[in-house]
C-alpha cells in the first residue's frame, strides 16, 4: 500500500495505514507520537512494526509537507523499536537509509550502516560516499576512498576531483594517457540543445577516452545564435570533432537521426551533453563487438549523481543501465532506420526495437563506466520518482512494446522518416513541435475504471467497451487504479483493451493530457475512494458513476463510501457525478447518504456474446473441463479445503483447470493436486481462460453476496455456471444449483442428459436477454449524454 500511495500522492492512504496500527487513532496523532518519543509511541496500538513502517514509506515517498521526510524518519524509528532484528526488504531498508541522509541525520546514518544488512551494494556504497562528503567533505581522502569502492570494482582508473570545475561534477577526471588503445573508428553522437558549460565536461570525456579512433559529431538542435560561440569553442577542441546545426528545434531523436544518417564510424554510441563517461567506456563497449558477430550491441551502467556529487535519489537506486551508452555496428541503421523522432524516451525504445528486431545477443556490461548529472530541469528527471512514471512515458512504452511484439512475429522493424506515418501511437506530449500530427481529443464518452489484466473489472469494462465503439459513440478510456490490489510498479493495459486503442477504435486518455468529453462514465465508484493528488487534465461536462454493488460488498478489497467518492469526483473533474445503481439495494444505500444525484434507471452490466462465443467443439474422448478464476482476491474462492476440493474434484473423469488460485488451494500431502492445471494470473487473459470452460463452479464465503460479473461471460461462452442456492435470485434458472460436494456428480449427469444441458442453454441465452442487453446499456450511456448546443 505504501508503494501506490506513493505513486498516487493520495493523502487518505495514511489515514488506511494509521488505522491498521490503531483503528482508534488519526495519522496525525500517531505522527505525533513519533516526533514526542518513537519509543513511547511503540505502545500504541497493535504493535505492528511492519505497519509503522509502510506508514514511514507513504510519508517519505509522497513527501507532501516539508517536514514529511523527518516525520517519516520518525515513524521508521517506530519500527525499528518494536523491532530492532527484523528483516527488511531491500527498497525499505534504501528508503530508510536516504531519509536520514537527507535529513541531515548523520550520526543515525553511520551507526545503522552498520546495523542494516538488507541493502544492495551499490546503495550501501553511495550511501557511504555521501557520510564521507558530511564528514569529511567531497573530494577528501576518506571520500576518494569510498568512492574507489564503488567504481574500482571494475578494475578502471580512479576518479577524482581533477579538473578547476565550476561544479564538482564538473571536475570530474580519472587521470592518464588517452588514445592508447586502436581499433574501428568509433562516431560518438551527442545532441545539445541551448547548451551551458557542462557540455565541456562532457566532451572533454569523449576525448580522454583510451580508445584514440573516434569521431564525436555535437548536433545543435537549432538552439539560436546566441550559443554560436559555445559551440564553435566545443568545435575547436579536437580535430575529431564536427558541429552540425539542425535547422529548427526537433528534439533530441531527430538530431541523432541526421547524426547516425552522417556518420562514419564503423560503431555508433551516444553521448548526452551534461554527462561524464569513464576514459574507458567506449573501449570496454566496443571489446565484445569486436569479438563476437553474435554480439549486436553493447551497454554499460551509470551512476547518477548531482552537481555537487551527492548520491541519494529519493526511494530510487543510484546505479541503472545507461540507455546513452548504447553502441552497435552502423550497418543496425539500414535495418532499423534510426530513432523515432518524438521528444522523450526513442533511446528506450530503439534499443528495445533492435533486441526484438535482430538475431544475436545485447550485452549490458556491470561496469559502472559513466556519471548522469540530475538537475531539477532536465528532461527527464520530473517524469519519474519512486514507484512512479508519467503517464506519457508509461503510455509510449505500452504502446511501443505492442508494435515490438509485431516485429518479433515478422513485422518490419524499420521507422518511417515521414513524422506522420506512425508504427504506433505516441503522447501527444512527446510529439509537440516534431511533425507528427497532434490533436485534442473531443469524446463524447470517456470510461473511466481499471483496464490492467488482473483486475476484477476489466472483463465487464471490455463488454462496455465494445458496446459503445459497435454503436459509433466516440469513446475514450481513462486508467484509474483500483487500490484494493496494490502492486509496487505501474502495470499495463490488457492486450484487449491495448488492441483497440492501438487500431484507433478508441483514444487512450492520460490524466496529464487536455482532452473533452461529454460524459465521464465511471465504472466502479472504488477507483475514486483513495483519489490521486496529481491534477487531472480531462474537462467532463457530465460526470456519472456505476454502482454494480454496495459499498461494502467488493470482494476485491476495493471498498467505497459514496460520500467520498462524490467529493473527490467534484475535486478532480469539477462536476457532482450522478449515481446509476445497479438494483434496488444499492439504491437504498444510496438514498441514505443526503444530498447525491441518483439516476432513475438501474445500471446495465452488458454482455456481447460474440466477445465470448467459444466456439470449440469437445471430442468424444476429451474430458469435460471445470475450472473457476478469482480476479477479486481470495473470498471467491471456497472457504475450507472439504469445500475446494469438492468443487474443484481430482477424479480422473474431469479435467480442472484454475487460474489465480495458488494462493488459496489447499494442499495434499503437502502440494497442490497435479490433476489440477493451475494458471498463474497474467498467464492468459480472463477470456481465454473462460473459454476453455465447460462447467464453472463458483462457491465464495458466505460474506459474498453477489455473484462475481464474469460468471455472467462465462454463461455467453457456453459454460454451465454452478453456484449456491442464496444466487438464485440473480440467475433464476440460468445456472445450476448445489453445494460443492455434489459438483462431480452434477457433471457427470449433465454430461449423460444433453438434452438438459439444451435447456439450460436456452435459460441462458433468455437470462443474458433479460438482464445484460448491451443495447440496453447504450441506450442508457447516451441518454446521459449532455445535448451540445
């Protein structure tokens, strides 16, 4: 939970943790408790050292008040009492440790160094590197020292404080001679934009490299006369180097474009401007290339640091792999025909393409073979933080990765050098002022609600969907996570719901970009429960929202209260929602709560059948299949291991198949059955999964008291749906009825009577008519539709 309230910025999440320490204590008292006496506070509560420290990683990570950073390093110190032994995970342990650094807390910082085992290399390293420069100061003998063991590792020259800088970034050397190792010429390409001295720095460590044979071609990407001067300075550096000037500003990727397009080298690698590169990064990158045609490119790592060397980047590791270190043979741009030409992320995404693209092997070298300077106006700096990246670049990768998959199935791999004939989609962010054509989306329904693969609520959405875009609505989707199933990291689109953004059938809408629609339609009121902090970008003229069930009925974790998912709908899209219920007791609920606008109508949960028809035919010899999937948590499946086991029988006379289940099987013998196939979530989609059904059991605990939505998809795909007697009400005789034992033998007289099995099928198809028209549901979303005068 820690993780999405640091991606969220959502402040309610702390009042979730706090409660979980002490249901009768607000954050603020329990924060306060902290800054009197973290000992003291240890008392509180239920003592649960874990909880104050998920409660210390949503401060720290969300940093919203200035003082959040030491009321984190407070809460940690919580849990560090109740538990001073207890293991903790690597990222906790980094988070923890950064906080006293930049807090300022430096004994603190040296005494646990030496405490907290769980902490990866690189982190304890840089995390030294910096108690030496608050000791002794950067550049002293203590901090040479450290620094030696974080890049002597790679047995390369030290590094020092060697040059008359402005910055000590900028002093950056590792002394010696250049140009003693020969081979191929290398061309180094290095973009710059209105550049400032820190290009010097880096220039100045492409010619200090050991290998002599190189070019290094600087493109000005029409920065203006004013940094003419500059430039023709970098020029008169080295014989080796060649300026050209782009004539207007399209960004970093079409500069690079017309750089490998003049290039002369025999290997290719980049080179950002405000960076400093080891003397012997490009003749270690180069080395394996030489070796070995099996090699198609080389990378190295980078350190990442600020101008005045300190290592510490929020909840973020300071070592990764450099993506500007990226080296291949030149001979890679006739089959890949260079970069896209879009603002942000095309290094990302060539060096992706070429893996997917070309035979052979990428090697990422360990060594740490470059510094990255971060300065608060790069690029790229705001568009990440921990368990964190803009949607944009989220998005552009997605989307990427999509046409990538094509490539390794045979697609061509090569870019066009036409901006507007597209590969697949870019943000309309990163194609501002390329030539790729650039317009704001005008919907008239936008449907918000989870699209990930493993939510609960991306096979209705689908139907929803689908329904509009077959109706000609102009439709968009708009990602809001559901938080009753937190994850560390961002995840994607379903491919079903990718598939039709990329084909254009609807628009993708990110929350930072403008776009209109005439209807904002919600799809679960949960995904507004814990509302982001992040400003939406999206202007709704009406907003409503689906209640399928009550507030407390999810069995996903993802609870809501109406009243709050009212108030953050105001806050976000500036409109109070309407309410659609999906029947009369969650109208009810509803009408208890003063002052909301509830719709008349009764919601429509849609199914089209054509997204769910099997069509597949059993042989005579196949086994009848009986599976179940869970996508809501562990309440959907059956409650004791007597129960699994009678639903889900080991007889050798069926075939049970589960997806999402590992989790909650009971064990035989100490494993799980091997007559049971079990998917891992992820593995195939909900539909696939559903489609291999025959017969789907569903027998949740007795606090379930509707039915999950999929089970109405499984019907459309011809499955026999077999539930307790308390569902009848919702399927009346298009399902049958029983309690988990009796399911085999329910199967086995449903496969000798055909004829019964018609029957249901006939009870099916009116059930589907009756309650889950898609026309219906149209009709419904349309009529919300704000008229346009």
């Amino acid at each position: 939970m820690a993780y999405t309230a640091g991606r969220t910025h959502a402040d309610s999440f702390r009042q979730v943790i706090a409660a979980g320490i002490a249901p009768s204590l607000t954050y603020e008292e329990l924060r306060d408790a902290a800054r009197n006496s973290p000992s003291e506070a240890a008392g509180l509560g239920r003592g649960r050292p874990s909880w104050w420290r998920a409660l210390a990683m949503a401060v720290g990570y969300q940093g919203l008040t200035p003082e959040d950073l030491t009321d984190a390093a407070h809460l940690y110190r919580v849990s560090r009492h109740l538990a001073p032994r207890s293991k903790w995970r690597p990222d906790e342990s980094r988070l923890y440790l950064q906080i006293l650094q930049i807090t300022g807390a430096i004994d603190e910082l040296e005494s646990e160094l030496g405490k907290v085992h769980e902490v990866r290399e690189d982190d304890r390293l840089t995390l030294e590197i910096d108690l030496a420069a608050a000791r002794h100061g950067v550049g002293s003998e203590e901090w040479n020292r450290k620094l030696d063991n974080l890049t002597g590792r790679w047995d390369v020259r030290p590094v020092r404080l060697a040059r008359d800088g402005a910055t000590p970034f900028d002093s950056l050397a590792a002394p010696g001679p250049s140009g003693t190792e020969d081979g191929p010429l290398v061309t180094v390409v290095m973009s710059a934009f209105r550049p400032g001295p820190e290009i010097f720095s880096a220039v100045r460590s492409i010619l200090d490299q050991t290998w002599g044979n190189l070019e290094l071609l600087v493109l000005d990407d029409a920065s203006g006369p004013d940094f003419a001067g500059i430039l023709n300075d970098v020029a008169g550096l080295d014989q080796r180097i060649r300026v050209l000037v782009q004539p207007q500003n399209r960004g970093t990727y079409a500069a690079r474009n017309r750089a490998v397009r003049e290039a002369r080298g025999e290997f290719i690698t980049f080179q950002d401007s405000d960076d400093w590169s080891h003397p012997e990064r490009i003749a270690r990158q180069v080395q394996p290339l030489l070796e070995s045609s099996a090699v198609h490119s080389t990378m190295s790592r980078s350190i990442r640091c600020t101008e005045d060397l300190g290592f510490q980047h929020l909840g973020m590791p300071t070592s990764r792999k450099n993506a500007s270190s990226l080296m291949f043979p030149r001979a890679v741009i006739e089959r890949l025909g260079g970069f896209d030409p879009i603002r942000k992320s095309a290094d990302s995404e060539f060096l992706e393409r070429l893996v997917a693209a070309l035979p052979g092997k990428q090697i990422l070298l360990r060594d740490q073979l470059a510094f990255v300077r971060l300065t608060a106006g790069s690029l790229s700096r705001g568009d990440f933080r921990a368990h964190w990246v803009h949607p944009s670049r989220w998005e552009y990768t997605e989307s990427y990765r999509t046409w990538h998959q094509q490539i390794k199935a045979g697609a061509a791999p090569s870019i066009s050098i036409d901006p507007a004939q597209r590969s697949f989609q870019a943000p309309r962010r990163f194609a501002k002022d390329t030539g790729i054509p650039v317009e704001t989306p005008d919907l008239q329904v936008v449907l918000g609600g989870d699209f990930r693969g493993d939510s609960y609520t991306a096979v209705p959405l689908y139907d929803e969907l689908v329904a509009l875009v077959e109706r000609g609505v102009r439709v968009g989707i708009m990602q809001m996570e559901l938080v009753g199933r937190p994850v560390a990291h961002p995840q994607p689109l379903a491919p079903e719901f990718r598939r039709l953004v990329e084909d254009g059938s609807v628009v993708h809408v990110l929350p930072t970009e403008e776009a209109h629609t005439d209807l904002l339609l919600v799809h679960d009121p949960a995904v507004l429960q814990f509302p982001t902090a992040e400003p939406q970008a999206l202007a709704a003229d009406r907003v409503a929202i689906l209640a399928h069930r009550g507030g407390a009925e999810s069995t996903g974790g993802a609870l809501w209260s109406a009243r709050d998912v009212t108030a953050a709908a105001l806050d976000l899209f500036g409109s109070t929602p309407t309410w659609i219920p999906a029947g009369p007791g969650v109208r009810t609920e509803l009408a208890d709560v003063p002052g909301l606008v509830v719709h008349d109508a009764d919601a429509v949960d849609p199914v089209v059948p054509d997204l769910w028809a099997a069509r597949r035919r059993r042989t005579p010899s196949e086994l009848p299949t009986v599976g179940f999937a869970s996508f809501e948590g562990g309440d959907l499946w059956p409650a004791s291991d007597e129960d699994f086991l009678g639903a889900y029988p080991t007889a050798d006379d069926v075939d049970v198949r589960l997806l999402g289940a590992v989790d909650h099987a009971p064990r035989v013998a100490g494993r799980l059955p091997t007559e049971w196939l079990i998917y891992r979530t992820g593995e195939l989609s909900q539909r696939q999964f559903l489609q291999q059904l025959d017969y789907v059991p569903c027998f949740p605990a007795d606090v379930i008291r509707q039915p999950p939505a999929h089970l109405a998809r499984a019907m459309a795909a011809g499955s026999v749906v077999i539930v307790p007697e308390r569902f009848r009400p919702f399927y009346g005789e298009a399902a049958v009825y029983a309690a988990p034992g009796d399911v085999l033998e329910l199967v086995r007289h449903l496969e000798t009577h055909p004829a019964e099995r018609s029957e249901l099928a006939r009870a099916v198809a009116r059930h589907l008519d009756a309650r889950h028209d898609a026309g219906r549901f149209v009709n419904l979303v349309t009529g919300l539709i704000p008229s346009r005068i």
